[in-house]
C-alpha cells in the first residue's frame, strides 16, 4: 500500500486505492500501471476571491485534479459543497478515470470543486463564484485538455456562466469546453436525466441477471431525491416497481405502499425540505431509509453512506451506486459475504459522463442527435459494460466492485503501455 500523503488522505481516496490493489490483484495487470494510477497527473489548488452582496470580499478555496489522461482530454465534474477539499476532488478524478475507461471512452479522468455552501449564496454571489473558478482554472481546461461538467451543487446554469467567461477570455464561443450545458448554448437533449437513466438501466440489467421481475412487488429506497434520484424513480417507477423511500438533507419520507412521485415533484418545485411535505408518509431518518425492508436500494447523494457500522443491517438485495463511492470497502466485504449484489458506482452512474461525452462530440460535429438516439446509445454502452463487468466477475470469481475495476484498469493499462513512458 502506497504510503499515505497529504493528497491521498480522505477516507475515499484510501478506499479508491484499495478497490485499485484488490483489482490488480484478481487480474494480471502491470503492476507498473497500477502504480502509476495511485496519483494523480496534475492537481491544481486556486484562491477564489468574491465580491458579497453587502460589499464584503470573501475567499473560498478550490481545485481542480487531472487523474489520468492517457486515454484522452481529462473529464469530470465540478462539484460546489461545504465538504469539497483536495483529497477528496482526487478520488473523485480518480474514479472518473476509471468509469471512462470502463465504459469505452476517449475520455480522462479529473474532477473539480469549490468549498462552499451554494445555499448561502445569492445568485449574483454565485455567479461571481463561477466566473472566478472558470478563470482561475481557464490556463488548464479546454475542449481538448479537459471538460468539466455539473456535479453536486452545481448545474447548467453554472455551467453557462463557466463557458461565457471561459469564451470571452479567448475571444469567441467555445461551447466545447463544459458539459452539461443548458441546450440553447450547444447543450445535449437527454444529458440531464442521464446519470439517473443509466441506474435505472443497470438496475434492469441486474435484475435481468438474477431471474428478478420488476413488478408492483419490487420495492425501491432511494437516498436522495436530486438530480440522479429523481430520473431514477420515475424510469423505475413507469416499470412497474413502488418507490417506497426518497430523502434529502432532511431526512426520508416513507410508504410501504409506493410514494406518489408525481406529488412528491409537485412539492419539490416549490423548494421545500422532504420534512415538510404532507403526503401519505411516514417521516424515517436517512439512516434509517438505508435499512428499510426493500428489494432495491439505490444511494444516489453522497459517499460514504453505507459503512461497516450499518452494513449488516442493509435488507436490500442489490445496491446500485448512483452516488460516487457510497459504499465503503469494509461495507462492501460485508455486503459481498451476505450475498447482495452490488451495481459498482463507475458502471451504475456512468449514464452522466456517457451523455456528456454525446454533447461533446455533437459539439464538435455541430450536428445535434433526437432524444431517442442519444437513449439508445447510452442502453446500448451500459449493456455492454455491464455484460463485460458481469463476464469479468465469472471468470475471476470476484464481486461487481473488484470485477468492474480489474476490466475498467485493464483497457486503462493496454493504453499506458501502447503509449509508454517519457523519458
Ligand atoms: N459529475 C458526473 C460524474 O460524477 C458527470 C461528469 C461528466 O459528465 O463529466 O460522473
């Protein structure tokens, strides 16, 4: 085990390495290879100076890190949150680098992040802070180099504030250079549901395998109720299965007997916490979601939720990581020793990255796809991925977790050595 550094300090950092040891381990990859994945290429730390709405100025601290970009331009997120910090930005770019590989494309990995409270910004605050961040970290970002996206706590709107100021500094429209951005700027159909699409695809997939119908007696819990959650839902809710559980920051809203999705969005519009919505419910604790007596579970709002302190208590018989990294390693040995089958994070919201790469390309062409299309495609990757993660996970006898990193570190490391190391 590589000795711990400043940069590979968060408790995600250190499980992204030992999923990556455990993977060379099961399969023959270059131990070269391997040892060059456990850092990143490039980490960059700015200062981010804006101007408060009461005149003040205040700075807040960001980042952006290059994992790997053997395989292509770096690709990742930009994630605005109070807990963001160098460490934890690396394992997140990281684990970029690995789903792009698993999933087949010409992509790197990076990620990127500010720490703040969005909520605690006006929008005229928070715009400040986008157009800071874009120019701070303009020198080393482009549509060749690498192509940041939304994240938690940010959107397209930011990510139109990024590509206008990234812009104006080289003197004309480079849509290319984010993803995810609304579609009257170059923007793709489909991207927005994407990441919560995939899970519902690989959610079929998984049950697919296991002989397991979706029906009216499939019972969901979702952690969360966002972005990737609430695509997720509805897909899985229009198959027939009941979602029994959502939460947000303020905790969960169960019904054994499915929730009304369609009410639960209508409440959502008006910005409301989950704890004040007054529908047909029980108020749970997330905690206390993550246990409930379901056949699905899917954590789809940060890591780290299922530990070894409440991994034997999980009832679910298959977890799909719609979040990153929301199973710990120790829970995902206890979990693998019970028999659940874990949907690994780097395939199961994969759907996110996929459709921006589908932009990205769009964006190059100037030729834009139909909804349809853009769907069938993402299917089409997920299957396959899903097929190759389930195939590795037979024949080295592994689980999801280790098989869907041994295949993504495998094509990772054919283009490594093709490319070899200079000087
Ligand atoms: N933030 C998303 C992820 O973690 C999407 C990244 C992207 O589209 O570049 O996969």
């Amino acid at each position: 085990m590589t000795e711990k550094s400043y940069i590979s300090s968060a408790p995600l950092y250190q499980n992204a390495l030992f999923q990556l040891e455990k993977a060379s381990k099961v399969t023959d990859v270059d131990p070269n290879c391997i040892e060059r994945l456990k850092t990143p290429k490039r980490a960059i730390q700015v200062s981010i100076p804006i101007r408060l709405d009461d005149g003040t100025i205040k700075t807040f601290e960001g980042y952006r890190v290059q994992h790997n970009m053997t395989l292509g331009p770096g690709k990742g997120g930009i994630r605005f949150h109070k807990h963001v910090n160098l460490s934890e930005t690396a394992a997140l770019a990281m684990l970029m680098t690995f789903k792009c590989s698993l999933v087949g494309l010409p992509l790197g990995g990076a990620k990127g992040g500010v720490k703040v409270d969005p909520s605690l910004l006006s929008r005229q605050e928070l715009q400040g802070m986008a157009r800071r961040y874009a120019t701070e970290i303009g020198p080393f970002i482009g549509p060749g180099m690498d192509i940041p996206a939304p994240d938690i706590g940010t959107d397209g709107q930011i990510m139109a504030w990024f590509m206008d100021t990234y812009s104006q500094v080289k003197g004309h429209a480079i849509p290319g250079v984010v993803t995810g951005k609304p579609i009257a700027i170059g923007g793709s159909l489909g991207r927005r549901d994407s990441t919560g699409k995939g899970v519902a695809f690989c959610v079929q997939f998984a049950c697919e395998k296991l002989n397991k119908k979706i029906d009216s007696s499939t019972r969901v819990a979702i952690h969360g109720f966002g972005k990737v959650a609430i695509p997720a839902a509805l897909d899985l809710s229009e198959l027939g299965a009941k979602i029994c559980a959502v939460s947000d920051v303020s905790g969960g809203i169960y019904n054994s007997n499915g929730l009304d999705l369609n009410k639960i969005l209508e409440f959502s519009k008006s910005r409301k916490l989950l704890s004040e919505y007054d529908g047909e419910c029980e108020f749970i604790s997330n905690e206390d979601l993550l246990e409930l007596d379901v056949d699905i579970l899917i954590p789809a709002a940060i890591d780290g939720v299922i530990t070894k302190n409440n991994a034997e208590k999980i009832k679910a018989t298959i977890i799909a990581e719609g979040a990153n990294g929301p199973c710990t390693q120790e829970a995902v040995d206890i979990l693998t020793e019970k028999g659940v089958f874990i949907i690994p994070d780097i395939l199961c919201n994969a759907g996110g990255v996929i459709v921006s790469y589908f932009e990205w390309v769009q964006g190059v062409q100037q030729l834009f796809w139909d909804l349809d299309h853009i769907n069938s495609r993402l299917h089409s990757i997920l299957k396959e991925s899903f097929e190759n993660v389930y195939n590795t996970r037979q024949k080295y006898n592994t689980d999801m977790k280790t098989a869907a990193m041994s295949a993504s570190v495998k094509r990772l490391a054919k283009a490594m050595r093709l490319r070899g190391m200079w000087p």
